[in-house]
C-alpha cells in the first residue's frame, strides 16, 4: 500500500468518526412531520397607510360622524363632541364618550392631538383618556396627556396604563402634532363565582415606539387607591372629557379589530 493511499484511508477514518455524532444527533422522522398546513389564516388586505383600516377592521370613528358612540352619562344620548375636517374634538359640555357595541379582547388603531396652543401644566395639559374597558364606576385607562416638556408623575404621562404602568419611552411628538397609539387589549376573564379567572394584558405603542410590552395589569384604573378587579363581561370603549382648561384633545381614525 502505498504512502499518499494510507494517507487518504486514515484522512477518511478520521472523517467518518468525526460524522457518527452528527449522525447520532439528527432526530428521528421526517421534517414535514412539523409542518402544520391548516387551518390557513384568513386573508385580511392591509390599508393603504398605517392609519387607513384593515378590510376586516370595525370603524369607531372614519372622521364623519360619531355614530357608534354616546355619552357615557347618558347613552340614550348622542355623542356630542364636535366633529370638523375629519376630526372629532372632545367637548367639556359633552362629557366623555363611549362606543354603543361592547368588546372583550381586540387590537385598537387611535390617533390623537393636543392642540399647539395648549394651557395648563401637568395634568391639567392635553389630558384625555383611552380606557380599553369602560365600567360604570371607570375602567381601564392607558393614558392621554401632552408629554412633550410637561413633567408629571410618570406613571400618569401619555402612554401609561394609568397609575399601574410606566411607558417604556416617552415616544411624545410636538403640541399639534399628531399621536399614534397601536394597542392590543386581552380583557379579564372571570369565574362564575366573579372570581379572577385571568387578568388583564395591554400591548401598546406609541408613534411606532413600544411603550407597554403585555403588562399585567392589577385590576381597573383608580385616581384614589389600588387598582382592583370586580367581575364583568364585554365593555364599551370610552374617550374621556378631562374637562382641561383651554382647548381640547382632538381624535381621528379610529378603528378595530376583535381578536
């Protein structure tokens, strides 16, 4: 035998030990065995823009009319905020306002403005209201306030789950600027007893910056006191009047996803 057919012998030895634990590691059966082909996801068309609703999307406000909302004090009663150019602006004499149809977990698109000429400091600035749950005594508020050079407690800026939460970033533009908020909402789930089965979960970003990563949340917003839960099923959505010195928080496009 010669030298340089040893050599090629030992080098494929050397080859085929170095593969039998490669060999050995390779996991049984066939790769389409974790193929998971149905059921397909539905088709859903994306808007055009960010803001512009999905096809399968329910829209709360196109910039027309306030026809899927009341007033929360009253909701035999019309929203009465005012609606111009495709803008709904809250109104201190309407009061806040809510949707007529109820949701439990969904995905929400909202923009809002604080006007540029804005009065006031801290809360009494820009100050509005997301609650992705409304309860006749609150509810579950991801706050609205002008953020942008306006210092207050930080678990009660824009983009807080309010006095629960701390945003993740102050993502704020400029008064007159519009805001983005993109939110996923897993509502709470109860026994039949009332007690809490689940709690509830907020994913948010704001102008594109995530802000809330799936925060647990510890019961409903409260001004006084810990946040807690009492039994409950599908809510309205509301948009709070602050009732903020000056000119008020604009809204527009807002619209909906259930999940």
């Amino acid at each position: 035998m010669t030298f340089h057919m040893t050599r090629s012998l030992a080098v494929l030895a050397f080859t085929l030990v170095r593969a039998i634990p490669a060999l050995a590691q390779q996991p049984a059966g066939r790769p389409e065995d974790t193929e998971i082909w149905t059921p397909v996801p539905p088709v859903v068309t994306a808007g055009p823009t960010n803001a512009a609703p999905p096809s399968d999307a329910i829209v709360l406000f196109g910039g027309r009319h306030l026809n899927e909302w009341v007033t929360a004090a009253d909701t035999t009663k019309p929203a009465m905020w005012t609606v111009r150019n495709g803008v709904a602006t809250v109104t201190k004499a309407g009061g806040d306002i809510q949707t007529r149809r109820r949701f439990t977990n969904y995905q929400i698109h909202l923009e809002w403005r604080v006007p540029v000429d804005v009065s006031g400091s801290g809360q009494r600035r820009g100050n509005s209201g997301l609650y992705l749950g409304a309860t006749p005594d609150g509810g579950y508020e991801l706050q609205v306030l002008d953020s942008y050079r306006n210092t207050t407690y930080v678990n009660g800026q824009a983009a807080s789950v309010y006095k629960q939460h701390i945003p993740l970033a102050n993502a704020m533009r400029k008064p007159g600027e519009w805001q983005v908020y993109d939110v996923v909402w897993t509502a709470p789930a109860f026994n039949a007893d009332g007690t809490l089965r689940s709690p509830a979960y907020i994913t948010a970003f704001h102008n594109g910056v995530l802000v809330q990563h799936h925060v647990q949340l510890a019961g409903d917003t409260k001004y006084i006191g810990a946040p807690s839960y009492r039994a409950h099923g599908a809510l309205p959505i509301r948009l709070q009047s602050h009732g903020d010195p000056g000119p008020q928080v604009s809204y527009r496009n807002i619209w909906l996803r259930p999940l």
